[in-house]
C-alpha cells in the first residue's frame, strides 16, 4: 500500500484484523504527523471503526455532539438543530463523533501493528505485469537511497496528488474557487461552544463558518471558508499553507459576534489556509492489481464532512474484497470492490460539490426560500441514505442484481 493516512491504515488494520493478509505500507514522510484540526466522524464510519477495535479510543479522545445547528451569518438566528448524540446511536447503531485527526490516525496506526508503516518511502515508479506489480522507491539514505518491491496487489491510498493515481488516469486536480481557513483554538477561550457541544455552522453570502470541540473538549476546531477569489492561477492545494489571521477577521467583520470572536481567539494559535480542490468521479479506479482508495480514488469537498469517512468504508469494503483472495484472483477482488465503491462515492463526491452553491447564498428571496425550508430537512432520518450505510456488510452480503 502506499500511504499512511487515515484511509491507508484504516485497510492495514482491517487486513490485519482479517488474517492471512500481509500488507506493508509506504508513506514518503519522513516522520507521521497529521497536519490538519478537526474531523467529524458519522456513524457510517464510527460502526466500523468499533469494529476495529477503536470504540475505546474514540470515547477516550473524541466528543460526542448533541446537535449540529444551522444559524444566520449576522445575528446567529437558528435556522435549523438536527439531534446527534444518545439520538443517533439509538437510530444508526453508532455514535456521532468530533475528534483531532491526529488522535485518530495515532490510534489506528496502534491498530494497523507494529512495523507495519515503512517511512521516507517516495513512490517513483510503478510497473503492471501479470502476475506482480514493481515499484520503486526513493528511500533514507542508511537504506540505500532506494528500494524496489514486488506486490502481489498495490493499493494508492496517497491522496489527492496520487502518484498511484498518475499511472491510472490522466486527470488533474479541480480547484473549486473556494479557500477555507483551519485552525484550533483552546476550549478555556471558548467554554460556551465546549460547555454544550455541538457542530455550529453560521451560512452568508458566499462563505460559511463550521466549529466543534475536539480533544474532549479541551480544543475547539473551526473551518471558515472566504468568497472565490477574482480571475487568475489557482493556490495550490496544501493543508499546512500557513494563513493571515488578520485577512479571516477582515472577511467576516459583521458577521455574529459568536463568530468573530471564534476567529478572534484563532489570532493568538494561528490558522492554516486551505484551497479546496477535488477531481472528476472516475468511471474505473483499478487496472489489474493496481487501485485506488480514499482521496486518491474520490477527492472531494468537505461541505457534508465525508472525506474521512469515506476513506474508512472504502477500506472495510476492500479488505472484505482481498480477504480470501490469492495471487490469481487479485484482479477480480479489485474489481469487485470498484463495483461496490463506486456508485456510493460518486453521489457524496457530487453532494459534497451540490452543497457549496445553497451553503453560499446571497441574502435575498432564494436564501429565504432556502432557510424556510432547513428545519423540515433537518431531520436525522434524512441523513439514513449516509448514516446508516454498512460498508463491510455490503461487501459481505451484496444485494443481488436486479
């Protein structure tokens, strides 16, 4: 596998949990520390991380929200409250968590097991054959300052610039026009937003804000997007682009003060700022042993906050798919797992882009039409077609073809 972000060790745990499956992993980093704030886990990914063996880690680090609240950008007006906590583990089987994305990838690379990760591994090069797949790496000089591998399958689970990806397809990142800002703020500077925790998202004319409490609510994560920049190149795609405070404070004078204050308390941790970008939905992401997982396969926008998740159905899915298989069935796994994949990552890729227009709205007679009709969509069961799907028990079980 190359990778080692979530989605990379999510399969590594789940292959190991399988047995009988050896998975190494190659990460180009010299040294794993996810970059990034916070992340919101839904119960479509939280049942199978309990799975895992993760139902402990989460409660010991993660939050669980009672709510995620829609309000307006200039006075805070709640527009709608869609209940989380007891009432969605009591409908989806799972829990709804907020958590720092590096506790999460700390306690599955736990779960993924020892020497599993090999570090300062740069993918090079990458050659299909019948029976084997090469790939060639640069490597820390006390290994030579290289290495080749043969595997028997290759998984890309290397993100959105996928090398794996670039032997697979001819595409490029799109960029979305949109820039957000990302940072963490102590839960001390902000106790009315740890106090009573829940995902707070403020909607205005073209930019949103989105807050929660992570680290057991000692940290309050934020992501505040800004109005498409005017005509010329795209910045490039970076989470660790380091970010103006002062520019995030100017974009959103006038809004709620909740918010301004929010962005406030930012200016003494610093922000990162983050050009969104994803691809076009590809009709085939595996060629013989060769495919594709996460943000490799399925980069998308973070307005319905499935990146993460997505990544860790397609990981339960593909280890359910390589369970059993051997060196002459690979290729049929693989295709398999695309086919069930698919479909699903598809329509949240497509969602995640449709959410970015009505999040935006100028205020007028459409944001009024828009806002009028948020607390009838508000319900929890709406969210079932995302929440309540089971990744690894559609691969096990897969419905019969019509």
């Amino acid at each position: 596998m190359v990778g080692a972000g979530i989605g990379g060790l999510t399969l590594a745990a789940a292959l190991r949990r399988a047995g009988g499956v050896r998975c190494e992993v190659y990460e180009q980093t010299g040294r794993l520390s996810e970059v990034g704030a916070g992340l919101q886990l839904a119960p479509n990914a939280v049942r199978l991380l309990h799975r895992l063996g993760l139902a402990g880690p989460l409660r010991s680090f993660g939050v669980r929200p009672a709510a995620t609240e829609i309000r307006r950008w200039d006075g805070g007006r709640l527009l709608s409250r869609t209940e989380l906590g007891s009432a969605c583990e009591e409908l989806y089987g799972a829990p709804y968590y907020t958590v720092h994305r590096a506790q999460l990838h700390a306690a599955l690379l736990e779960a993924a097991g020892p020497d599993t990760v090999r570090l300062g591994r740069r993918l090079t090069g990458l050659r299909r054959g019948d029976g084997e797949v090469l790939l060639r790496f640069d490597g820390p000089a006390e290994s030579g300052g290289g290495e080749v591998r043969t595997a028997d399958a290759v998984v890309g689970a290397d993100g959105i610039h996928s090398a794996v990806r670039a032997h697979l397809a001819r595409d490029a990142p799109v960029w979305s026009g949109q820039t957000v800002y990302r940072g963490l703020v102590t839960g001390e500077a902000l106790p009315e937003l740890v106090d009573d925790p829940a995902v707070r998202v403020w909607m205005g004319p073209g930019q949103h804000c989105v807050c929660y409490p992570v680290s057991s609510g000692r940290a309050v994560s934020f992501a505040a997007t800004v109005r498409p920049e005017g005509p010329g190149d795209p910045p490039p795609e970076s989470w660790s682009a380091p970010g103006d405070p002062a520019d995030l404070l100017r974009a959103y004078r006038g809004w709620d003060p909740a918010v301004v204050r929010l962005l406030r308390a930012a200016s003494d941790t610093g922000v990162r700022r983050w050009a969104l970008h994803d691809r076009e939905p590809l009709r085939r992401w595996s060629a013989g042993r060769v495919t594709l997982l996460g943000d490799a396969a399925h980069p998308m926008l973070p307005f319905l906050a499935q990146g993460a998740n997505q990544a860790v159905e397609d990981a339960l899915s593909l280890a359910v798919c390589l369970t059993g298989a051997d060196t002459a069935t690979v290729p049929a796994a693989l295709r398999r797992y695309e086919a069930l994949r698919i479909p699903r990552t598809g329509a949240v890729q497509r969602g995640s882009r449709g959410s970015t227009r009505m999040m935006h709205l100028e205020d007028g007679e459409e944001q009024r039409r828009r806002d009028g009709a948020m607390a009838s969509a508000a319900a929890l069961r709406a969210m079932s077609w995302l929440y309540a799907h089971d990744a690894e028990h559609a691969a096990l079980h897969p419905a019969p073809t019509p």
